[in-house]
C-alpha cells in the first residue's frame, strides 16, 4: 500500500512525477526474456505536483485515507481532486531528471485500481518560475480509493494555481484506464469547509 510520509523533495521544470514501477519477475532469467519480448508493463508516470517554483526543494506530505476527508485541511491555498487508475508496483515520488527519488510504498495486485487524489498546496506564488535552494512552498497529496470522477476545484486562491486545472487536463489526456476529465464544483471552498458531494 501507499505509505503516509513528510519529505523534501526537488522540484524541476516545476514538476513532482508520481511514479509506478510494474513488479518485475523474480527470477532474474524469466525478467531478462520478458523484457526481450516486450512483456514489461511501462513504467506509470504522473506528473502529479505541481511547484510554483520553476527548480529547488518543496515540502511533501503524502495522506493515505480509508475514504473521502469531510472537510477540506486547513492552512492550503489551492486545493485539486482528481481520480487517478493506479497500477501494481513499487510507487515512488521523483524529480524528473530522476537525480531526486522517494519511495512511498507499492501498490499490490488487490489494491491497484481506482484512486481520488487531493492536492494541496500553498505558498506556489513566493517564487514562481525561480530556481531556488530554499522555499516556503508546501503540498500535501492525499489517496483513497474511490470510483473514477471528473477533476474539480476546491480551492484556487494562488495566482500560479489558476493554472493548475489545465495542466491536469493536459496530462488526463495522455493516460489509459478510466476516463476523467476537468470539472468545477461551481464554487470554490475555503479551508476548513465541508467539502459534502454537491459536485456537478
């Protein structure tokens, strides 16, 4: 499973990737001829986070939740929610130039499926688009399973953030699994608040 965990991570092009690696064989000769046949499932990859920082260290905390929180977590300025078809595999957090990496658990063949994701960020706005060595920026990615469902908006007070709607629209596109797609609740929710099921 998906482990909850708080670490700092870098930042690059202003990405995060999530990342899943298929399970491999375990025999060594059985993995080498799978790969040869191209029987290897492609690695997962979702360029999850989403820095205001153009390159430098971000705090994450990943939130792994038996259900949907009721209330939206305090002290965030932009909140997203998408679903997300996550595979089997060993699950990590990466820079994309792979030069920063941190694993967060793997997902086996009974819990692979469906996930709702919750981003949260704050402080996207204090260096945006800069390559820094130190930053205030802070995200928080939460996981449970739940049934496939449109993006939707559940904060957006950040000026870098109010493009974070089509970023994930741009990347939905390119994924296999169930269908998703961009969508509002038809108001924005400050922290704290019932986020309830009123979504259109």
């Amino acid at each position: 499973m998906i482990e909850s965990a708080d670490f700092t991570i870098k930042a690059w092009s202003h990405v995060v990737d999530f990342v899943v690696d298929p399970p491999k064989p375990a025999d060594p000769v059985e993995a080498l001829k799978a790969t040869r046949r191209g029987d290897t499932p492609p690695t997962f990859t979702v360029p999850l986070v989403f820095a205001g920082i153009y390159t430098g260290p971000i705090r994450l905390t990943i939130g792994v939740l038996d259900h949907e929180p009721d209330t939206i977590a305090p002290g965030w300025e932009d909140v997203l929610e998408v679903s997300l078809a996550i595979p089997e595999g060993n699950v990590y957090f990466n820079q994309p130039t792979g030069a920063d990496t941190h694993e967060v658990g793997s997902i086996s063949a009974a819990d692979a499926g469906s996930y709702r994701v919750r981003l949260h960020a704050s402080g996207r706005d204090s260096d945006y688009d800069l390559v820094v060595e130190t930053s205030a920026e802070r995200h928080l990615v939460q996981f449970w399973k739940a049934p496939p469902a449109n993006t939707i908006v559940l904060a957006n007070a950040s000026s870098a953030g109010k493009s974070l709607p089509r970023f994930v629209a741009m990347w939905q596109s390119g994924l296999s699994g169930p269908a998703t797609s961009v969508g509002y609740t038809g108001r924005t929710a400050s922290a704290g608040q019932h986020t309830g099921r009123d979504r259109r």
